[in-house]
C-alpha cells in the first residue's frame, strides 16, 4: 500500500519527538525528589550542579534509559526481519527459541558460574552463545537437504526448542541457592536496573550495522513477501538471506536479553504498529520500527519505575498488560485474512 509522503514523514517525526520526551522523562522522573532546576543543572554537568545528582543522572538513569531504548529497537528489528521472512504475522525473536537459549545460557551463568568468571566473559557472549546455540538446533530441525527449509516445520521447531530451554532455566532455578534464584528470576522478569556504560558497549555496537545491513537488502526483504518462487526468479538468494538474518536476530536476542532479561511482545507487536502507520515497504518500515521499539520500552521501563515507586515492577509485567489488546487484534486480523 503505498502512503502519503507527509503521512510518512509526520510519522518519522512524531516517533522521534516522544521516543526524545520519552528518554528525557526517563532521565528526570524517578525516586529522588529533585527539583527541576537542579536536574537540569546536573544532566548539563554545570559547575553548581550538585555531585550526587550527577551521579544519579549520568551513571544510574542514562545508561538505564539508553539500554533499554537500545534493546527495544533490536527487538523491534528482529520482529520486523523474521515477519518478512517466514511471512507469518505471528513472529517474533522468542518464536525460534532464541530467547530461551540465550536465557538458559545466561541463568545458568548466574547460578552455577563464579561471579568473576562471569565477569570476564561477559554475560551478554554467554547468553549469545545461548541464542546460538537455540537457533542452530531449531535449523537443525527444520532443514533436510531435500526441501531445504521449511518455514512451517521451523516455526514447530522454535516452539518445541523454547520449550526445551525454558523447562533448563526452570530446572537450574529449582535447585540453585535461594537468595541467587532471586536474583535470577528478578532478571529474568526483565529489568534495566544497574545498567553501567560498559554494558551499553555490545548492544551499541552491533544494532546500527545491522540496521544498515536490513536497509541494504530491504528490497529483497520486500520480494520475499512474494513467495519463496517469485523471489527466488527475481534473483533474491532466499535461504541465505534467512540464515543471515536469522543469525543476526540470534545475536541482537542474546544481547538484548542480557543486557535487560526477557522483554517479551516488542518483536511481536512493534512492527504490526509500524507497519499500520507507513505501510510494509522495509526500506521505511525498519528504522520506523527501530524508533518505535525503542519508545516503547523506554516508556514502559518509566512506568516500571513510578507507578509504585519507590518499588519496581519489572519490565515482562507491565508489557504482558499493554500489549494483550494489541495482540487479540493482531489475531483478529490474521483470523480474518486481514
């Protein structure tokens, strides 16, 4: 469907106005009673700018709202790439295991690891090594060297591959330490909380080249909505456009689960937005979708903070309630042939 260009670009522009409002609220609103002056002061390290204010902008809410914002685009730009590939309304980044691979990889570090041999691999590798791992077991499953693969027999796959390593974190779990199981489960829920610079690195360095990389080849993403012939006449190398993409939504899972636990629906109903406002032509759709994930969970992580302040909720509660609207529509629609 081709849209108005001042409808596109309106959209561009709203988008990043709020997903700018959004980061800055997330900036100032939290716990500490602060006053406005004195926020602005210490986000532009002014010389009267108060030491601990500083520190509670620059080292606690920054890197918390920028992890977020961060993990939200690439699970957006997972969803968006995996939709287009299976052609299936209902993928998303959790759909082919990869988050519970990269969860089970990650929780197992947590549990049985020692603390500084985590910290010198680093979470975030281990939980890739996870995502991998999954998603190489649901390909495993899915290709026979005769039909190649199967997008309905990979979609089974994911599911029984997720159920797998899910039923791997709930096992390491039961029988863990108490007091590490809590500290487990409460990053599994999906939390920002603790962010530091030094976390923000993996994430920041492998989302803006594979968005480059989606926006080079959006218009065979484009073709293979298609069909798997009519793409593949058009000279689109299918299979090797899934593995790659495959590959890298495996990497920005990992990372994204490790940098702020499970955020579950952002893949899911992130890019159906997108997609409702600019239509489904990716070399538009991805940044859109980007821009929006990242406002969503930038939102959310706010409302984390301060609906029951000076307590947290964590990040998969307060998702799981927005998004079951959008999602009955979503199958509305995929029921209705829409």
């Amino acid at each position: 469907m081709i849209r108005p260009r001042g409808r596109i670009v309106t959209a561009f522009a709203v988008t990043a106005i709020a997903l700018l409002l959004a980061g800055l609220a997330g900036i100032y609103w939290g716990t500490a009673n602060l006053s406005w002056s004195a926020r602005l002061d210490a986000l532009l390290r002014l010389p009267e700018a108060e030491r601990h204010l500083v520190l509670i902008i620059w080292e606690w809410r920054l890197p918390r709202v920028l992890m977020v914002a961060l993990v939200g685009g690439a699970l957006a730009l997972s969803g968006t790439v995996m939709q287009a590939l299976l052609r299936n309304p209902l993928a998303d980044p959790y759909l082919l295991g990869l988050s519970s691979g990269a969860s089970a990889a990650a929780t197992a570090a947590i549990v049985w690891l020692p603390a500084a041999f985590v910290a010198s691999i680093g979470l975030p590798l281990l939980a890739f090594g996870g995502a991998v791992l999954a998603f190489v077991v649901t390909l495993g499953l899915a290709f026979s060297p005769a039909r190649g693969l199967d997008r309905l027999v990979l979609i089974l796959a994911g599911i029984a591959v997720s159920l797998f390593f899910q039923s791997i974190s709930a096992f390491f779990l039961h029988i863990a330490d108490p007091h590490v199981t809590q500290a487990a489960l409460q990053w599994l829920m999906g939390s920002a909380a603790g962010t530091t610079w030094g976390d923000l690195l993996p994430l920041a360095l492998a989302l803006p080249p594979i968005i480059a990389f989606s926006l080079w080849f959006a218009p065979m993403l484009d073709a293979v909505l298609l069909g798997d012939e009519r793409a593949t006449a058009l000279g689109v190398p299918v299979a090797w456009l899934r593995i790659g993409f495959f590959t890298a939504a495996a990497l920005l899972t990992g990372l994204s689960v490790a940098g702020a636990g499970i955020v579950g629906f952002v893949g899911l109903i992130v890019p159906h937005m997108a997609r409702l406002l600019i239509g489904a032509t990716h070399r538009r759709l991805v940044p859109l979708a980007v821009l929006l994930g990242a406002l969503v969970l930038v939102v959310v992580d706010l409302l984390c903070r301060i609906v029951l302040a000076p307590e947290e909720l964590p990040l998969g509660v307060l998702l799981a309630l927005f998004a079951a609207p959008p999602f009955i529509v979503i199958l509305r629609r995929v029921r209705n042939g829409i």
